[in-house]
C-alpha cells in the first residue's frame, strides 16, 4: 500500500454492478442523463454550525509534474485532506511499547511526515483512515480481518496520534459494510457490526486518552453493503447492549442519482439523496445515548467522460460540476452533516485499464469544470 494516498480498495466498483441495477433510470434529465455502458463482469476543531460544512477531499500529496499538491489544495479552498495510514504496513511486528510512537518496531511512512509539514505550512487540515490488521495482531488471517484483540488497535491508534499530533480526524476502517473490506463481516448477520462495534469503542477511548482534541469518525458505510443501513444500525452494539461511542457517523453515499434530498428507492440503497433517511436512522440508533453523531460524508463523486472499472455510469465533464455543485450546496444546507469528501483531485492515467475518471483534473493536471466547481463550492 502507498501510504497516504487513497487505496483503490475504496472505490465503489459494487456500485456500478448492483445499485445500477436496483435504480430505475435515476439521473434527473434536467440535469443530463448518467451514460451507461454494457455491464462487465468485473488542530481541534469544533463541530461545524450549521451551515457550514466542511470541505473536505482524497487525493495525492503531489502532483503529475512532481510538485507538491497542497498549494492546488489551498487554491481549491479544501479544509480537510483525507488519507490512509496502514496499520498492517506501519507494524510489521508486534511493538513491546505499542503506544509508543518511537517503538523500534513501527515503520512510519516518510510520505505522512511529509504531508504533516505541507498541510501545516499551506493551512490544510488532515483526516487518517486508518486500517489493514498486521497478521501478528489476528492470526494471519488477512489485513482486512479485525484483530483478536482491540486494545492492539486501539494502542497503535495512540502511537501515531503521539507521532501526528496536529492530526485531529481519525476514521476507524474505511466503508465495513461493503464486501471483503472488514472481516468476519457475514451477510445479514449481527457477527460483523457487533465485533467492528467492540473495535470502534477501543479506539475512541485510546485516542480521547491521548488528546480529548481528537475526534473520532465511526460507522465508515457504503451506500450499498452485505447489511442494509437499519440493520447495520440496529446490529452496531457493544456486548453490553450500548451503541459505541463516535464524534462522527461516516459514510460513502455514491449514487447514480443527481444530488437532492428524496427517497429511497430501495430498502438496500442509501444514496446521498436518502441522507435525510440516514440522519433520521442514526438518531433512532442512538436515542437514549445521547446526541447522535453528525454525519462525517467521507467520499462522494460522479465519473465524467467514460465509464471506469469502479462505475458503469458516468457524465459529462459540465454535468459532474453540477453535480458537484448541487452536492456541497446539499451537504451545507443540512445541519446534521459535518462535512462531504470528493473522491478525488486526479483522474488516472488513460494508460491503465478502464481508469477512474472522478477527478477534478485529469491524469496530467489539466483542470475540468469540476475543479472551479469545487474551488467556489462553499
């Protein structure tokens, strides 16, 4: 894994195959049709008012030329830059101090360094996903199994809080509910959101023991997974029957329909125009806990140009501003959202087999439509 950038693992290749197939022609004309192809089989900071979401994004800590990305990010007015950390990468052995950042074990990517100097200097703020089980810590089961032990997490998440003090956002695993990104995660069972409960609350207490500056974003959804999002909801318990604790309810709401609040159209979809229902599902989740996080939209965009491997629908590059534009404008006018991600800065590279072509820029730099949609987004 190249730590920090995002990995593809992230990337909604289901929603291409299944939500397509649940949604009956969902992009509004009026705002232009999603083109389809044939389908394959292949520093502390306070909770945002209202009004005032944060603008957040993915993306690479340089650009095509070599350059430093983050002047491109202070141009585009982005608040948060959200990166991977791999646990499995960073703790090839068992650490003997594992809250301990100076541990002769840990092997701290030299890239997030980096981006901790560059963010300071250009007044970006940074978001850690962190993720990927080291197989000392779950039995060599694979890097998306949970650990045997949370408090193993929950030490590392200390340890790198301690090296990354500046780092406030901490997002616990990356979209659970989708297929194979966190296990044991079987389908329509309480077995994975009870276990990835149990994890989330380990890191909430570990990280709040280091600073209580640190926020944590929990849940990490998708917008279609192996359990709908009421039972998800309904299955995110601690053994003693509590919700774990969040600052933060994070979600993935790709859709295929043109951003605004409606209704679901299936009870296995929650899209970013079912954001209302999500709000309304985590409240009653909580209720009796007390306040219910705000929702923390990690990644949100929409192809343009060509379909990709991930989706097979996309737009034109003047309707993925729109798009864009309706989705900030969307997120910003709702209280109950902390802030919305785009996925991300750069398209890939027309070389690679069907690239991504969410970017703002393309695989050279060149700015699209969605760049200066994004840079006057508010």
């Amino acid at each position: 894994m190249r730590v920090p950038a995002p990995v593809a693992a992230t990337v909604p290749a289901l929603l291409g195959a299944a939500v397509l197939a649940l949604s009956p022609a969902t992009v509004a004309a009026a705002h232009g049709h999603a083109h389809r192809k044939t389908a394959k089989h292949h520093h502390h900071r306070p909770t945002p008012p209202r009004g005032n979401a944060l603008k957040m994004i993915w993306g690479p800590l340089t650009m095509p030329n070599g350059s430093s990305a983050f002047p491109v990010y202070k141009q585009l007015g982005v608040q948060v830059l959200q990166l991977q950390l791999s646990w499995r990468e960073a703790a090839p052995a068992r650490p003997a101090e594992a809250g301990n950042p100076s541990d002769p074990a840990y092997r701290w990517p030299a890239a997030l360094d980096s981006a901790v100097g560059e963010a300071a200097r250009y007044g970006v703020n940074l978001a850690l996903m962190v993720k990927e089980t080291p197989e000392w810590a779950n039995g060599g089961q694979g890097r998306s199994w949970a650990p045997n032990e949370a408090g193993d997490y929950a030490a590392f998440l200390q340890a790198a809080s301690r090296r990354y003090p500046s780092i406030r956002d901490w997002m616990i695993w990356g979209e659970v509910t989708r297929p194979g990104n966190f296990n044991p995660m079987p389908p329509a069972s309480p077995v994975g959101p009870q276990r990835y409960a149990v994890l989330l609350d380990a890191a909430y207490a570990g990280l709040k023991a280091v600073s209580p500056a640190n926020m944590v974003v929990g849940g990490m959804t998708y917008t279609l997974g192996v359990d709908t999002m009421s039972q998800y909801l309904q299955w995110l318990r601690l053994p003693d029957g509590q919700p774990p604790r969040m600052d933060y309810f994070g979600d993935n709401p790709y859709s295929t329909r043109f951003p605004r609040l409606g209704k679901p159209y299936s009870p296995a979809v929650r899209d970013i125009d079912d954001l209302g229902t999500v709000e309304h599902e985590v409240q009653g989740a909580y209720a009796g806990h007390g306040p219910a996080p705000k929702l923390w939209l990690s990644e949100f965009s929409i192809s343009s140009d060509a379909p990709s491997r991930a989706f097979d629908y996309y737009v034109s590059r003047p309707v993925q501003a729109r798009w864009l534009t309706a989705a900030y404008r969307l997120a910003d006018s709702l209280p109950y959202v902390a802030g919305l991600g785009w996925y991300e800065l750069l398209d890939e590279p027309k070389t690679m087999p069907e690239p991504l072509t969410e970017g703002l820029m393309t695989a050279t730099g060149e700015p699209k439509a969605a760049f200066y949609a994004y840079a006057r987004a508010p």
